[in-house]
C-alpha cells in the first residue's frame, strides 16, 4: 500500500497518540523508540496505536511532519523578516543548520529516503512542511529586501534554495554519511557565516 490517508486512519486519540510519539520520538530517535513505550506515555492501548498507524514509520513521520511546521512557525515568530539580510540570515541559517543536523533531523531525512519506494508520499509531505515554508518565506523576504534597496536578486526561489545549501556546507554530508556524529555549536556559527556572507558577495548591493 503506497497512500498514507489509507494507512492512516484519524479518530478521538489521534492526537493524543501522536503527542506520546512525539515525547518518545525525541528521546529515544526512532530505532531506540518501542510500540510498548510509545503506547504507555500516550495513555493508549497497542490496539488503539496500531489502529491509526499499522506502522511505526508512519507514525515516525506524522510526527516529523508537525515538528517541521512547529519549527517552521517557530522560526517565523522568533525572526524580526523586517531586519536588514545579514542579520535575518544568520538568525535564520541559524535556526535551520540546528534542526537539519539534529538527530531527530538526520532520521527524518533517513526514513524519507529509506521509505521512498514503500511511501513515496512521505518525502512530499515532509518537504512540504518544512523545506518548502524555508523556501517560500526567504523568496519573500528577499524580494521585500531588494525592494528596499538591500539586495540586488534575479530569482528569489533559487537565491533561497542557494542559501539553504549554503548553510549545510562541510557538515551535513559528514553527518548523513556517519563521518561525524554531531556538530557543535561553534562549527553551526561557522558555517552560517560563511553562507551569509558569500550569500551577500553575490547578492548584496
């Protein structure tokens, strides 16, 4: 069965089902997470888990889906998008690198990949709930910043997803391929300061 609103079955629990998952999810990943467990911190039977999610991927990435809005939001709210660029990026970089390279991050990205053939859906879903907000939100902060003289962009669309990329210079791949096990604090401000400013080389007035 490769359609998620057919394997994902919503009722009275539902969200209370994914509220335990979550808590789960975050402390033990999704490896170290159990049905078991999962079913106790949710206050619901396994009958009632399995009910709405047959699968504990699908669990995993209903989860995944509404971290990455809350994120999303979170970022919006915290981020002054009326501020000159660099100071924007960097909150912004910032704030995106943390995520991308947590391990809650790095398994939702392992999961989309290892389920894509299973649940080709999901990598849409996902990319849709975070990736896409990311997108959209820079491609309109940086066509109101070149309106105010600040930058000077051909594509806004692209100049967000160059920026994105930007910020995963010298570490995700590390991570993603088990080079490296976690990125500090300090390399995350190094890498978000080299993308704004060759982001600004390239696109600041």
């Amino acid at each position: 069965m490769t359609n998620t609103a057919e394997t994902i079955r919503k009722g009275r629990k539902f969200d209370q089902v994914l509220d335990g998952a979550r808590q789960v999810f975050m402390a033990d990943g999704f490896e170290g997470a159990s049905v078991d467990e999962i079913a106790r911190v949710a206050s619901v039977s396994k009958a009632t888990l399995y009910s709405y999610f047959p699968d504990k991927r699908l669990l995993f990435m209903e989860v995944a889906n509404r971290e990455c809005q809350r994120q999303a939001h979170g970022a919006l709210d915290s981020i002054d998008m009326q501020a000159e660029p660099r100071a924007v990026l960097g909150q912004t970089g910032r704030h995106f690198l943390t995520f991308v390279t947590s391990q809650f991050g790095q398994q939702i990205f392992r999961i989309c990949v290892a389920e894509s053939d299973r649940f080709p859906e999901l990598g849409q879903r996902f990319y849709d709930s975070g990736p896409a907000v990311f997108r959209s939100v820079m491609a309109a902060y940086f066509k109101e910043a070149q309106g105010r003289g600040e930058l000077q962009i051909d594509d806004f669309v692209f100049a967000a997803d160059q920026f994105g990329e930007l910020c995963k210079a010298a570490v995700w791949a590390r991570l993603i391929f088990g080079v490296a096990q976690s990125v500090s604090r300090e390399e995350i401000d190094r890498v978000v300061d080299g993308a704004v400013e060759t982001f600004m080389a390239r696109y600041g007035t």
